[in-house]
C-alpha cells in the first residue's frame, strides 16, 4: 500500500508514519512545507523529522487559504485551483494507493486531487473543533477519524470513527537517554515550557520578563521555535540568560526544537509544563499525567485551543490562563497559585493518566487498510 500523506498537524502523522513503516509493506511519501510561515520566514521542522524515518519529502507550498474578507475570498478563488493542479501533477507522478489526510489548508487542494482522481481519502480531525479544510475534506473523504468522541457527530455517521490522536511512540520510550545539557537535573524542579513545534512569540517574551524569578524556583527548560525574520527568539533569550546572576543561569537551557528523545525524557522528568494548547501537545501532557499551565492560543479557530485545554482543566489537573489577562506580574501570580495547588494537580493529573489510550496510531492504520482494501477488493 502506497499512501500519500499531508496535513497542517505533524506530529500524529510521524506518529502514523513510524507504526505504518513498522509493518514493513507500505511504503509513506509525505507532502509537506519548508515553511510554517512563509511570510515571517519560520523554517519548518517537517522535512528534518520526516527525512529522519527514511521516508520521501516532497515540498509542496499552495499558499494559506483564507477567505475571512471579500478580498481573500477574491484571492482564495484564483490561488486553489493552481494548488490543486500542481496537486493532480504530484497525484499523477506518485500514484499512491491511498490518501491521509491530517487536515489544515495544505492537504485541501491535495484532497481535492485526490477525489479528481479516484483515490481514496481517509482524514483526521485532531481536535474538538472541525476546522474550515477539513469540514471541506469530509465532504469527499472515503472515511473520516477522529481524535475525540464528541466530535463523532460534528461529521457523517456512516463513515466516521473514533480512532483517537496518534502519539509518537518514541516520546513514550520508558528509558530516554538524559540528555548531555542536563547537568543541573535534580537541583530545582523542571518547569518545561513550550508553544508547540512553531514556538510562541507571546510565551517567549513572558519568559524572557520573568526569567530571574523563574529561576529562583525552577530549573526551566525552554524549546522556543524556530527564528522569524524579525525575532531571534534563541539568541534574545540566551542574552538575557547571560544577565542573571551566575548561581541562577545554570538553570535555564533554551532550544529551538526538542528531539524526540529529549522530549521523551522531559515529559517523564518534568515536574510541570507551561504550554499552549495545541492538540497533540495537550494528548501528550495528558499521556504522561503532568500537571500543566495553558495560555491558548487567543486568535484560534472557533476557541480550539482553549476547548483542548479544557479537557485537563475538568480533570482536576492544569490550569488555563487567557493570554489577554497576561503580563509580568499575573505571570507570576498564577505560578504562584499554581505550586500552592500542585500536590492536587498532580495527583489528578496521574489518575486522569490511567484511562489515556496509546493505540489511536493503530487504529488509524487499520482503518486506512481496511479503505484501501475495500477499494483493492
């Protein structure tokens, strides 16, 4: 089985990726970005991590799709159907077996190519918010998954299934190896802050306002995301280090992108994350039972990230803050709240642990098998 696969959301197709690969008859091209965003020039990490897997990379850039004012729309009109005909040249020249779709505007015109085509499409909703390309995608798909029962009924009955989200296995390895930068581990609790594979402007700057008091009380560990054209998150974030009294810079290591291992040994060593609330980061705090701080992403679709954090909210075991009611001081305030309420969140936190489910990358396999099959028969 031959399966093309693209989608705004990375990291649950590395996910599928690695269990598909496993197998060892299928053969996984992904179709994918240089950029997250073209226009602020922030490389993405996708080609990396899927030329890590051995598996082919082809880059593909069909624009973001907009179409919130009658000028976008004007633009969206003429912008989709170059996509979706470089699409159809990818389609024709590959001629995969099947389509996976992991949603986001980039997998639209390939969708739309792939039904131009006959090929069978299986799609991905990673959230509890339907987003505007994949309401768009079902409506061809062979058959919809999604992450999270509740959203059973956001599609059509007949050819949608809970399969939950996919975790990358590797990040659940029970024995990472530590990494070399961590030569202070044990001395302070490791508070791990992350806005997701692309980084968050906002939660660096927090950071880098609030970092002599972080480090009074926490050995922070900080993946910021990849540069911008006008920010240098990493490099401004390592000359403020550079000011804090040397007792307190040890305990502060920033990286502009976390390897699987390392991620892997931070979610079982980290005492709390500072996150956005990106689906697949909130599964993995869920996975690993660690109690968590979430700023949601204020400008997101239908309020999806502060609905994905809310999950680990109702379990008793995080806590949201939204970003407008944010600077320095509330910060630090909310922290404060934060560790007074710690032994409560973890203990949640570690029982909401127990019922999480690790085989949605299983389950997605089989279903896009049994499509394939289905086809093939």
């Amino acid at each position: 089985m031959k399966i093309l696969i693209s989608g705004g959301h990375l990291t649950p197709a590395l996910a599928f990726i690695d269990y598909a690969t496993k197998q060892g008859k299928d053969e996984c091209i992904f179709v994918g970005r240089h950029y997250t965003q073209a226009d602020r020039g922030q490389k993405s990490h996708e080609e990396d991590e899927v030329r890590s897997r051995n598996v082919r990379f082809i880059p593909f850039d069909s624009g973001k799709f907009s179409a919130s004012s009658p000028l976008q729309l004007f633009t969206l009109s003429f912008r989709l159907p170059i996509a979706v005909l470089k699409s159809l040249e990818i389609f024709g020249r590959e001629k995969p077996d099947i389509f996976l779709s992991f949603g986001g505007y980039l997998a639209l015109p390939l969708a739309f190519a792939a039904f131009l085509r006959g090929t069978p499409i299986v799609t991905h909703e990673q959230t509890h918010v339907v987003g505007i390309a994949n309401k768009l995608i079902a409506k061809i798909a062979t058959a919809v998954a999604v992450g999270y029962k509740d959203t059973l009924l956001l599609f059509p009955a007949k050819k949608t299934v809970w399969v939950g989200n996919p975790l990358r296995r590797n990040i659940l390895n029970p024995h990472p190896q530590t990494p070399k930068w961590t030569i202070n581990y044990g001395a302070k609790p490791i508070l791990y802050i992350t806005g997701g594979s692309q980084g968050s402007q906002f939660i660096n700057m927090l950071v880098l306002q609030t970092l002599p008091q972080l480090t009074q009380e926490w050995y922070v560990v900080h993946q910021c995301g990849s540069p911008t054209k006008t920010m240098k998150y990493k490099e401004e974030l390592e000359k403020r280090k550079k000011t804090l009294p040397a007792s307190q810079q040890k305990y502060y290591f920033v990286s502009e992108w976390f390897t699987e291992e390392e991620q892997a040994w931070l979610y079982r060593n980290a005492s709390a994350i500072l996150s956005r609330a990106g689906a697949n980061t909130v599964q993995e705090i869920l996975a690993f039972g660690k109690p968590a701080i979430f700023i949601p992403l204020p400008h997101a679709h239908d309020d999806e990230q502060l609905r994905n954090a809310q999950v680990v909210v109702d379990a008793g075991a995080g806590m949201v803050i939204a970003q407008k009611n944010i600077n320095a001081s509330t910060f630090l305030l909310v922290l404060a709240q934060f560790k007074r309420r710690y032994q409560t969140l973890r203990k949640n936190a570690r029982q909401h642990q127990k019922e999480y489910d690790i085989h949605a990358d299983q389950r997605l396999y089989d279903l896009v098998k049994q499509v394939w099959q289905t086809r093939t028969r």
